[in-house]
C-alpha cells in the first residue's frame, strides 16, 4: 500500500499518528520514562517507539486539530459510528459539530474512527465554519 493509500480512508484522511501529535504530549511521555528509571527508560523506549507509529486516539486527534485552529474541544461524546464535539470559538461562543457513520459500511474499529475524523475535518467542519464567521 502506498502512503497516499495509507493515510486516507474512502477518499478521507486518516488521525494522525502518536508521533505527530504535539511536542507537550511527547515531552510528557519521556518525562514518564526518566521517572521509571534507566529500565524504565529502555523499555518506555521500545514500546514509545511503537506506540508512536500507531493513530492518535479520536478525541485527543480532534483535540488537537480543533486547537491548532484556535478553537478549544470543550465536550466530546462518543457513540460506536458517531460522535459529536462542542467546542468554543469566542469568549462566550460555542458550536457543536458531529461526524456519523452511513449504515452499512463495514468498517474495524480503528478504521471506523479514521472515518469519522476524517469526515469531521474534510465534511463537517468546513460547512460549519463559515455560518461561525457570518455569526460572530
């Protein structure tokens, strides 16, 4: 499979992996391992290394897509083929947006959640953020 192929789903992209996510996150795993110790560190470091190649966990994707466009994740609720996200995008201005699953397309778990991340930020949002912006 080639990388295009890789990092998207049904013609929508896939979460980022672990090792993309922000640099604070990254610095709080290696902290662990200097706590744990010199064995600690060794193994922490075998099993960062693999964990970093794995797809970041839905909410924390979101998270850190909404805030990378300013926008601050305050309520995530998730369903097995769903989800929705509030966040806030002024001082006193919130919007909730959700990603859902078609009927029907048999998707893993960790596909599944692929999916809705990725019709989240390529469907959903961007027919939100226009209406925040006539409305703020």
């Amino acid at each position: 499979m080639n990388s295009s192929q890789e990092d998207t789903i049904l013609g929508l992209p896939r979460r980022p992996r672990i090792a993309d996510a922000s640099a604070s996150t990254i610095l709080w795993a290696i902290a662990g391992g200097l706590i744990a110790g010199p064995v600690g560190v060794l193994v922490g470091g075998a099993a960062g290394n693999a964990l970093a190649n794995q797809r970041q966990p839905l909410e924390m994707a979101i998270r850190e897509y909404f805030a990378k466009r300013g926008l601050e994740l305050i309520f995530y609720y998730p369903a097995p083929r769903a989800f929705k996200a509030t966040f806030r995008y002024g001082a006193n201005a919130y919007w909730t947006v959700e990603s859902v699953m078609p009927d029907g397309l048999p998707l893993s778990s960790e596909d599944s959640a692929d999916w809705l991340y990725g019709n989240l930020i390529q469907n959903e949002l961007p027919q939100v953020l226009p209406r925040i912006q006539r409305a703020s």
